[in-house]
C-alpha cells in the first residue's frame, strides 16, 4: 500500500515506531484496546460491532527494510445463523503479520533515492509514514479471514422445517405426513369416482319413491 495522506497518530489503529529506531533487531510489544472501527467483518454476513471493544497485542520489530509487525486481535462477532436464521454471537481470534516499510528502502534494505518508482510493486507493500503505520487495512483483512462465510449457532444445527419454517432445534419431534404424489392424484380420482356413484345412486332413488307414492 503506497503512501498517502498523512496519518493522525491520535487515531488508535495508527502506531508510533520511533522508539524502535533503525536498529535492526530492536524490539517493542505494545497492548491496546481500542473500539472496532465500521464494516470490521463480512458484511452483511457476520461481523464486528462498530464501536465494540477490540483487544489487540503486537510485536513490533525493527528490520533492515522496515519494521515487522506481528499480532493478535480478539473480539466478539455478530451475525446470523445461515440455517435457522437465529442471531449469534462467536468469539474471532485474528493472527496477522506485515512489513512496514521505509519509504525511502528497497526489498534489500538500500536506500532508494525515490519511493514509488514502480507503482505496482508498491500497492502490494505497505509503509511507514514519519515513523508511523496504520493497523486498519491489515486488521480488516485478518479479520475476514478469520470469520466464517457461513456461520452457524451450533455445528449441529438442523435449520429449519422446509415446509412450515418451524426451528427443529426447537421441536427435535416435528414432522409432516409424507404424501406420496404418485398415490396423490390416485387418492383425488378415488374421491371423484365415489362421489359419481353417489350421483348416481341419488338419481334412481327418485324413481323408487314415486313408485312407494302410488
């Protein structure tokens, strides 16, 4: 990721990395808990809260090229169920792990006389920005890899009734008469063929009765 405007280091996702120097193999671990920032997650799908409470732990270290960033973000993730629709809740643990690169250093380590000459090897490369990084992209990435695509509110789940929509976790009993639609029709033309008979047995009862009348 290329630089471009400048950071703000009072934005919690946004880490200072001076006091590492450019000594390589200096070392910082940092603790922060900060507040998730909008569409953290799959959207539509499951996902972070915005404003919810994100703990993250990293360990920050110094290389030739840049600074090593390497972390952990825990939170509690939102959603719904993809088979009974209920919602849930699941607990994310996301692992991530990024160079940060000087701006002004090469994949080597050499100082280059100006970052940025090749536009596509910088928008897979991330920077440092006056001994500055921003956290935001790569927890955004870590985390969606971390959520499931199709979350579930027990791995047994059995959804929901086909025919009614009725939860079956709910009524692990329920069930429906299975109509074979072979006999179905041959259980409709049964009905037809009894109601004819008594069509016709109705109409020679009229007959019978004229004669008792005489």
């Amino acid at each position: 990721m290329a630089p471009n405007a400048r950071l703000d280091h009072r934005n919690p996702l946004v880490f200072d990395t001076h006091e590492l120097g450019r000594r390589p193999g200096a070392l910082q671990r940092l603790t922060r808990s900060i507040e998730a920032p909008k569409d953290l997650g799959i959207q539509g799908v499951v996902g972070v809260p915005e404003g919810a409470p994100v703990e993250l732990e990293l360990r920050l270290e110094s290389v030739m090229e840049g600074v090593l960033v390497t972390g952990t973000a825990r939170a509690q993730a939102e959603g719904e169920c993809v088979r009974c629709l209920e919602p849930l809740q699941l607990d994310v643990e996301a692992d991530f792990q990024e160079l940060f690169t000087y701006p002004d250093a090469d994949d080597r380590g050499r100082v280059i006389a100006e970052p940025g000459d090749d536009a596509e090897d910088d928008e897979d490369r991330f920077f440092l920005e006056d001994g500055l990084f921003d956290l935001e992209p790569l927890l955004r990435d870590a985390v969606v890899l971390a959520l499931p695509m199709q979350p579930v509110c027990q791995e047994d789940c059995p959804g929901l009734c086909a025919e009614c929509g009725a939860r079956l976790a709910d009524d692990p009993d329920h069930h429906h008469d299975a109509v074979d639609i072979r006999w179905a029709a041959l259980q409709g033309l049964a009905g037809t063929m009894q109601d004819g008979e008594k069509d016709e047995m109705s109409g020679a009862e009229p007959g019978v009765d004229e004669k008792q009348e005489k």
